[in-house]
C-alpha cells in the first residue's frame, strides 16, 4: 500500500542527540526521540547539589531533587530533618542485664524484643519455666536436651500406634522391624512380607501343623508371625526361603533354637 508525501513528512523525526533525520512508522511503539541507541542520553554521574541547605551531596538521580541520605531520612522519619533519639539505659530492655548505657546488651536481644518474644516460657514437656536459647526451632518450646528426647520418644510412640490402626500400616511396620533386625545381625538378604509368607505357608504353623487365624490380632498366642527356620542368631538368612509361618506362641518356645531341638516336627 503507498503512502503519501504529506504522510511520510508527518512521520519525519529529528534525532535529539545528533540532528539526524530519519523516519518513525506509527504502530512500533512510542514517538521516538533518538535514530539510535548510542544516541540514548546516558544516565549519570550526577553532578547537581541537593536542595537541602548546606548538603553538598549529589542527587540520586537524573529527576531526583534530594541526595541519598534525605531520601533515606524522608522513608524512615517522615521529614527531611534528623530524628535523634537520646537514651541511656543502666539495664538491657529485653534479659536487663546491664548493659552500660545500651538499650540491649547483644543483637539477640534486641531481635527477641522487637519479635515479642517472652523471656520466659513454659516447657511443653515438664511445664518448668525456662528462658529459649533461641527464637526457632524446638528450643522455644523445651526446655533442655532430656525433655526433647522424652517428647521425641512420644511422638514415635504416637505414630507408631497410629500405623497400626490399618493393616497398609502395619504391614509397613513389621516389614522396618524384621529389616532392622535382621540388619543389626547382617543377615539381610531381601525385604520379606508377612503377608506372603502366610500365602506360601497357607496360613498353617510349620511348627505345630495347625491353622492359623486369618482375623488374630497381636498378642493374641494364635496371631501368626514370620519365623525364621534357622534362627538369626546362629547364621540364619532373612529372606523367603528361610521364613516360615508360625503362631505367636509357638515363636516365642522356639526362640533361638532350630525347629529340630524341640521335637515338634
């Protein structure tokens, strides 16, 4: 599509910097000033004084009328005069440790007090009253190394009955239990499942040849367990062929001893 001379003249631009011409297509953006980008007037060093009285400081930048130091003032106090707090204090305001003149004796103190940290709480463990040795973590809430242990303890405790409560869980449990014992005795071959071997078993006890339960909860004598034929102790492998299906109290009399010392096969 042609585009008039009159058009073209009205699209006509004169370079700011440097006086040339050159020419601007309406639709690419705003009126352009400069031909070029080495033609962009450069920002800084600002060599203009602050309007301040007796500052002789520069300007921040090209539009500014202030220097740093009263744009600081201004955000901080409100105006451009300088807020001087004058206070002496014999004690520190947050632990009143004296302080000799400071209002807190450390950058710890002075953090706590502008959080609203009390300086005495009360152990969630053993209700005692203490003072935190830190804003986070667990030490707001307890008093020392022994409660923490005690109230991590608990909360094994808490999830592990809570586990228990479904049989995905523990299933999940007996399965970390039989692991770790069978690490600790490093005789781990591979991780076994108590449901599958009562499946392989058939749900009947290799030690008495009776049936066991499906529905016996622990620590009912019938509820079956995963025993091993050779016991860990003395070398045996925790893996499937070396795991049979055996009631709880049949487990219990063997203990450590193989299936062939007591004579119930």
């Amino acid at each position: 599509m042609a585009v008039s001379d009159s058009k073209l003249r009205r699209l006509e631009r004169k370079c700011a910097t440097c006086g040339q011409i050159f020419w601007f297509e309406i639709g690419k953006g705003k009126t352009r000033k400069y031909c070029d980008k080495k033609c962009w007037p450069k920002p800084g060093p600002y060599t203009s004084p602050c309007s301040v009285d007796g500052c002789d400081k520069p300007i921040r930048s090209g539009k500014s009328i202030y220097c740093e130091t009263h744009y600081y003032r201004i955000r901080r106090n409100g105006t451009l005069a300088l807020r001087v707090v004058v206070g002496v204090w014999d004690n520190c305001q947050y632990c009143n440790a004296p302080t000799g003149g400071l209002k807190y004796c450390n950058s710890a103190c002075a953090a706590r007090h502008s959080r609203g940290n009390p300086l005495v709480r009360q152990c969630v463990v053993c209700a005692a009253s203490f003072s935190p040795r830190s804003g986070h973590g667990p030490d707001r809430h307890i008093c020392s190394d022994g409660c923490e242990a005690l109230r991590a303890r608990q909360q094994n405790r808490e999830h592990y009955a809570k586990s228990m409560l479904t049989a995905r869980g523990r299933e999940r449990v007996r399965r970390a239990e039989y692991k770790r014992k069978a690490t600790k005795l490093k005789a781990f071959v591979e991780d076994v499942s108590r449901d599958e071997v009562m499946a392989r078993g058939k749900w009947k006890c290799h030690l008495c040849r009776t049936s066991i339960p499906k529905d016996a909860m622990w620590p009912d004598p019938l509820f079956g367990t995963v025993d091993h034929v050779l016991p860990l102790a003395v070398g045996g492998k925790h893996s499937y062929a070396n795991c049979k299906p055996a009631h709880l109290r049949c487990n219990c009399v063997k203990g450590a001893k193989p299936v062939g010392q007591l004579g119930l096969v």
